[in-house]
C-alpha cells in the first residue's frame, strides 16, 4: 500500500488494542483518559510518522508514556476516598474477568506493562525493551514471570488451562 492509512483507520484498527493495554497498566478508571490522551497526542504526530513505521509499537510506547503521566500525576495530588471499591468495568465482563483485572493491577509495574504490551498488543520483546527501556531478555522475563505469578494467583487457572489442552 502506497502511503499511510487515514488516522482514523489508524484509531479503529488499533484503538480496541490501545485501550486493552491502558486497562491493563492503569486500570478501568484512568483507562479512557490515557486512550484519548494517547490518540491526540499520536494524531499531532501521525503526519510525520513514516509511511513504513510499526504502527501498532508507535501506539502502544505513546500509550505507555501517557499511562506514566497518569500514574505520576495520581502519586502527586491527594484523594480523599470513602470505603468505596472502584467498580468500573468493561461492558460484559464477568467476575472472571474483574478477576484477573484484579490480578494483573497486583503485578510490578514492569511485569504489568511487558504482559500487556505482548499479551494484548502482540509486541514482540524487542519492541517492549525499547519502550520500557531495557533489554530483551529482561523484557521477556518480566511477562514470564509476570504470567508464573498469574497462574499461580488467578483463582481457577489451572483448570482452565487443563481445559485448553
């Protein structure tokens, strides 16, 4: 294909990928606002992305610096919460999956963001090493041990997986 795709190609072909990987590393609450965060910011910079460019990797590191921004912008201000838990889902999910939301939030940071950079946006390790700044190899052992903590900590793992096989 001569050129690029038109941007909002760009945001419908990738944006369900995107907002996994916001979810995944933030959370349902701040999800939405790295989303959009990360589309304006990408759709400023779409006209100078070359034609040839992994798309998909540009996305997910924009993504990830804007779930930074939200990360440290939460660890600045104060908020002061009742006793209420955060209920904010994704249209049909299930307990299962609140879940497994809840386990992936209880991972490193690092472990967090390698899972969902491959698992959810299909990066290889040698685009997430780029993008959380480091080697492939360490890339590759945050989500493999990010996954060994998810199923030894995902309530009914294991039989799922014995389902699968």
């Amino acid at each position: 294909m001569e050129g690029k795709q038109p941007f909002d190609i760009v945001v419908e072909t990738y944006g369900p990928t995107v907002l996994r990987v916001c979810r995944a590393v933030l959370g349902p609450a701040d999800a939405d606002d790295a989303w959009s965060e990360t589309f304006l910011s990408a759709m400023k910079a779409y006209p100078d992305l070359p034609a040839d460019a992994n798309v998909e990797a540009w996305l997910v590191t924009i993504s990830h610096r804007k779930a930074i921004d939200v990360l440290r912008a939460a660890a600045r201000r104060a908020v002061p919460v009742a006793d209420t838990p955060d209920t904010a889902t994704a249209p049909a999910a299930d307990s299962r999956d609140l879940d497994l939301v809840s386990a992936v939030a209880s991972l490193p940071a690092k472990q967090r963001q390698a899972i969902a950079y491959h698992y959810l946006a299909g990066l290889p390790y040698t685009d997430i090493a780029v993008i959380l700044g480091g080697s492939t190899e360490a890339a590759r052992r945050a989500a493999a041990d990010g996954i060994a903590t998810l199923r030894r900590s995902y309530p009914g793992a294991a039989a799922r997986r014995a389902g699968h096989r």
